[in-house]
C-alpha cells in the first residue's frame, strides 16, 4: 500500500512540476487595465505651424516642463532655443532643406499617419502595465524627425521615436545618405517592423531593467530582461524581430550558441569589465567583435535572451518575479545545447 502511494505521490509531484513549468508567462489579461498613453506628431507640428503656433508649442513644452521639444529642436536638429527667433528661424531653416522635405515626404508615404503603430503600442504598453501594476509608463510618444540622431529616446514620463530610421534601406533618401557615416548594416536596421519593439526595449532599459552592470555577464542578463519581456508585450511578433536579426542571422545564432558559450569560457569573458568585451558582444555592428564576420551582431544579448527564456521555462514565476532574479543566478541555471 505505501508503495502504490509512494508511486502515485510521485506522479502526481511530476505532473505538478510540470503543469508549474509549462505555464505561459506570456499569458496576461488587460481587461480592466486603463493606461493614459497619448501621441503627438511633433515632426509634422513643427513642419506646418505658423510663427505663433510654434511660439505657443514652445511654451506648452515649456509649462509641462518636457525636454522633448529641447531635445528635438536643440540636439537633433542642432537649433538654437535661447530666443524665439533664433527658435522660428532655425525651424524655418531645417524645414527648408532640399533633403529634409523629401526625407518627409519619404516619412509620409511609408508611415502614414502612424495608425497601426499607435495601436500596437497602446496594446503593448496596456500589456506591460498588466504585468507590472506598480511601474511607470509613458505619458505621450512623440513621433520626431531626429535627423538621424536616435532611433527612441525616453525621459521620465515621454518617449521620441526618430521616425525616419524606420523607412527602410531601399528608400532613395536612405541610400543618399553618406556611406562613411551610415554604413549598409546601420541602413540595414532602418526597418518599419522594429518601431515598436525598439519604443518597448527603449524604455524597459531605461526604467525597467536598469541594475548596475558589474560585468559583462551582469550586463548580458540585463539585456536577456529586456528582450524577454519585450517578448512578452508583443506575443505576436516574430522572435527574430523582437531580437532585430533576420530569419538568417536568428538561425545562425541558434545553430551556434553552444559554440558562442563556450567562447565566453575558454576566453574568461564573462566576468570581464572592460569597455571592449561590452562593446564587441553586446553592440550593433556589422558582426559581433572577436568572432566569424558571417556572425550577426550583438551576439551577448541574444545569448542573455537564450539563458532568460530557458530559466523561465523551467521555473514558474511570472515576469514581475524575473526582473528582481540575479543574473548569478540566470547564469547558474543555463546549460548550453
């Protein structure tokens, strides 16, 4: 008798164990969830404002006490805000150029009026404050030309999308633009389907997942987070694109993984702290820095992605409970096929 119950015990804990594991930490409900999440065009509002409506922007901004305006006209477009004509003028100015008008018009042909991206980022970010009730997340999203300066820029409570870096590589306008500055694998990365991953990634990394780096393999987790939960507010996106790799790259990276691990040990590069181990492993780039150039770039946030999503398949806990997991303990957990 304390045999069969003994054996039925058994069963019974193995098939605990795995319903527990095989649960979906992507599945969340947003019934219920109300987010305040506006957007604003400020491309096409500086584009098409008289004098006296740029004047009352710059004053709203100003009220509001957001920098987005600062950044916007003062870092990316490089104007001068210290007076209202110096302000007008350099607006009327960057507006002016040849280049500019028919990067816009490029802007408006291949976005439109940002509908199905306003969308998936309402559901998005309706996801991510459904996982994490109590964390921030932004007030307004600003759609801006940034003259190329940044993909997403996020501050306390709003976030600027450099449009233009989401127009694709085969548009003139992106081919025009210099090769020595702008290479074909920066060109490459200039596509509409990464917008809204990188909005999400953008701002996990700046109000989510933001430990301290100790170490590249520290730094590795980190960015494991922020992709796996990037994941999680955008389930019906390909894993390639949440990893911004083409189906290519992705395959390679999966074929080579245990290759890549065991490039970290042999080489003592996990514990490193150095600016160059970081930047080779974890950077964009036309390949990762110290391996094949037929590698993909950024080969240590997809293996820091690899070591999340297996921990997370083999325990139960939800993503609230993996932002608040060690990375010594991520990487304990993680054997390499």
């Amino acid at each position: 008798m304390k045999t069969r119950l003994y054996i039925f015990s058994t069963i019974l804990l193995t098939l605990c164990l795995f319903f527990a594991c095989s649960q979906d930490p992507f599945k969340i409900s947003t019934e219920g969830i109300q987010i305040d999440l506006k957007f604003f065009n400020l491309d096409s509002a500086l584009r098409n404002s008289t004098d006296k409506e740029l004047l009352a922007l710059k004053s709203k901004f100003k009220k509001n006490n957001s920098s987005l305006l600062d950044y916007t006209f003062g870092y990316c477009m490089g104007g001068n805000m210290q007076t209202d004509t110096s302000y007008i003028n350099g607006i009327r100015r960057f507006y002016s150029n040849n280049y500019i008008r028919r990067l816009g018009g490029t802007i408006k042909k291949t976005l439109g009026d940002f509908s199905s991206e306003k969308k998936e980022l309402l559901i998005a970010f309706s996801r991510l404050k459904a996982f994490f009730p109590r964390e921030k997340i932004p007030k307004t999203i600003y759609f801006i030309n940034s003259s190329f300066s940044a993909s997403v820029f996020s501050t306390e409570k709003e976030i600027a999308i450099g449009v233009e870096r989401y127009i694709g590589s085969k548009e003139k306008v992106i081919k025009e633009l210099p090769t020595n500055q702008f290479y074909t694998w920066i060109k490459n990365g200039m596509k509409k389907e990464y917008l809204t991953r990188d909005v999400i990634a953008g701002w996990l990394m700046t109000h989510y997942c933001t430990e301290k780096s100790e170490n590249y393999a520290s730094e590795m987790m980190r960015w494991g987070k922020i992709l796996y939960i990037t994941q999680g507010t955008l389930p019906n996106v390909k894993t390639n694109t949440i990893l911004r790799y083409t189906n290519k790259q992705f395959n390679w990276a999966l074929k080579n993984e245990g290759v890549f691990w065991k490039y970290l040990v042999e080489n003592e590069l996990l514990f490193k702290t150095d600016e160059k181990t970081r930047s080779n492993l974890l950077n964009e780039g036309p390949f990762t820095g110290g391996l094949p150039e037929e590698s993909p770039d950024r080969l240590g946030q997809f293996l820091g992605w690899r070591i999340v999503k297996q921990y997370m398949e083999n325990h139960s806990i939800s993503l609230s409970q993996l932002k608040k997991i060690t990375y010594n303990e991520l990487l304990q957990n993680y054997k390499a096929d």
